[in-house]
C-alpha cells in the first residue's frame, strides 16, 4: 500500500501519527505530481485505508497492484546515460567487448572495435565469476581503469560487473553501468551495496530465476538508491545442453510490453555459440529489447574466457550494421564474410 501526502503535509507528524496505528512506513520516490509518497512496510497492521485518509496531511492511499511498487513507478521510462536514453521507446543500443579484460592492448583494441560497431557501451569484466578456480580469475581493480581510459578514447560507456560489496565503490567508480551478473542475482547483501552506491544497474537474470524474483532484485536495488535498473536475459537453464542456455524471449516481451521496462538480450551467454549470436541478437530487439550485450574479441582464439562465443571484429561489425544501421557507421564495402566454424556449446563457466 502507499500513502500520498499532501502538498504541505509534515511527513515526520504524518509517519508517527501512522506508527501509532500500526503502519511501519518508509519514503517512497515517485512520479504522482512531486507529492511525497510513504509505502507501508509488508510487516506493518492491516489498518482501514478510511483510518488512514483520516490522518491530517494524508491525500490518497492506495494499493499497488503488484509487489515491484518502484519499477510500476518507472513504467515507460528510459535510464539516462548523458544524452543517451536506454529503454523502452528508444533506439536500441549496443554493448560489446570482450569477455574478460585480459590486458591494456586488449582492451584498447576491443574498445576501438566497438566503436566502429557503433557501439554505445564498452564490456569487459575485472572480477570473473568462473565456475573453475583454476580457470582466469580477472585482474581485478588494475583492469578497470584500463575499461575506463580505453571506453574514454573511443567515446564509449563502461559496463562492467562488481561481484563483491568490498569492491563495490571501485567498480562504481569507473562504470556508468554497475552489472551483477546471474551468479548474484539474489545475493542480497550485494544488491544493497550496489544500489546504494546510486548508479544505473544492470541486472543479469539468475539462471534459475522466475521474472518475479528477477523483478524482486531489480526492486531491492532500486528501494537501495540505484539510479535505474536495465535488466539483461542471459538465458536460463533448459532441458537441452545444444545451447549453452534457453533464452527467454518470452520473458524479454513481458518485462517491455507489459511492465513497461527496460530490458537487454545477451545472446552471448544465452547460446555459448557464436554462429547463433546474430541471430539471437535480432530475436531480441524483435521481442522488445533495448539493446544487445554482445562479446567480441580483437582474437577470439587466444581469449582467456568464453572464447567460443566470442565475435570476430568482422562479425561484430555486421552485427552493427544489421542490428544498429543508425548508430553504426558507414564502410566503404559492405561484403559480409561467412561466419567462423560453428563453437561447441560450452559449459557454464
Ligand atoms: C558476463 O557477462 O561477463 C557474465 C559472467 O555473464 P553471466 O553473469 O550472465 O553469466
Ligand atoms: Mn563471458
């Protein structure tokens, strides 16, 4: 339930007088006309909204129809990167690189072919959740200020994923995207320090998650301070291992068209293969995304992690141009070359 205020009302006599009913109330950022809006806690008394009109300085009360209260707020709003507008209603927008930021030079290259992509956003991971401790771990906080000074040569936003509350104010430091990654979709601890850290999120689907759990996160973030939530299907885990993962265009309609928010396809992750990601890709912009995250490698065949689903530079590049013909800049010949050799399919890292 949430309480609007009146224009003039006393929010600190307002909340006591509502203590004393028995309704534990916190504030609420909303959109109904600048008004200050309470939202009772769930552990609060079942009170007669006609009890609680009653109190001086209280307008309206009125009951959300659904559990996310601050994504219902946000219906139908783009997240603001500068002058760019990521979400429903706009232009969709690419986010590339590579997998892991493996080096300076490497992400340097990576960073330039994104930008002859037409890409808007540099990706490149510091801290890797690997499913092997023996495997490439990242280089951790000197990796991203190399993702930094590369994305700002090339006139790019960083998105790069934080995995632990210790690095949370570095991470956020350098990126204009803060992503969890599916691992830590529910790690709670985590959400919270992120979205107090007040920056934009992207929030990658748990493998096992529903859209209402995803949501949920989305909305501890938010309740936390998070300046937007850009929610990323990654594809979950399905009954067949041909793909790496089942990637859920259903859900990617849903969360567009019917909660109005802003969501982006990684067919990356969803398939393990690089043959299947453009037209994965353009799968999910049909579906309503708002952009793609897509992995790319200056040499796809030396990368340190997820190599098979890695895009050549040509690749990416066709990408842009199919996927993002207003963003990607025009070349002098448009002669596609034939994907590289299908990858196996490639357990989860
Ligand atoms: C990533 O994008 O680098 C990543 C690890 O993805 P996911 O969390 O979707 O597995
Ligand atoms: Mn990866």
């Amino acid at each position: 339930m949430i309480i609007i205020l009146e224009p003039k009302a006393d929010r600190g006599r307002v909340e006591a007088e509502l203590k004393a009913l028995g309704l534990w109330t916190s504030r609420f950022e909303s959109h109904h006309g600048g008004a200050e809006v309470l939202l009772v806690e769930p552990h609060s008394m079942a009170v007669d909204p006609g009890r609680i009109i009653a109190v001086e300085g209280v307008a309206d009360v009125q009951v959300p129809t659904s559990s996310h209260p601050r994504l219902d707020a946000r219906k139908g709003e783009p997240i603001l990167f500068g002058d760019l507008a990521v979400g429903p209603g706009e232009a969709p927008v690419l986010m590339a690189g590579p997998c892991s930021i493996e080096s300076r030079e490497q992400i340097h290259e990576a960073a330039a072919l994104v930008a002859r992509a037409g890409g808007h956003f540099l990706r490149g991971g510091a801290f890797k959740p690997r499913t092997s401790p023996y495997s490439f771990q990242g280089h951790g906080r000197v990796a991203l200020g190399w993702i930094r000074e590369a994305a700002d040569a090339h006139g790019l936003r960083v998105v790069t994923e934080v995995m632990s509350e210790t690095e949370v104010e570095a991470v956020a430091a350098v990126a204009d995207l803060v992503q969890i990654g599916s691992r830590n979709m529910q790690n709670y601890a985590l959400l919270h320090a992120v979205g107090s850290a007040g920056k934009p999120v992207l929030l990658k689907r748990g493998m096992a998650a529903s859209v209402d759990e995803w949501l949920l996160a989305a909305e501890h973030l938010l309740a936390a301070g998070a300046a937007g939530v850009v929610l990323c299907e990654r594809g979950i885990q399905g009954a067949d291992p041909a793909t790496r993962n089942l990637l859920d265009l259903g859900a990617v309609a849903l969360v567009r068209h019917q909660y109005g928010l802003p969501v982006v396809v990684d067919p990356s992750h969803a398939t393990g293969r690089r043959d299947l990601v453009l037209p994965l890709g353009r799968a999910g912009l049909a579906a309503g995304a708002a952009g793609l995250l897509i992995e790319a490698h200056p040499n796809a065949a030396e990368a340190r992690s997820d190599g098979p689903q890695a895009l050549s530079p040509a690749e990416l590049v066709a990408l842009g141009e199919t996927c993002f013909p207003a963003a990607s800049p025009p070349r002098p010949s448009r002669a596609r070359r034939p994907p590289e050799g299908a990858a196996p399919a490639q357990e989860a890292r």
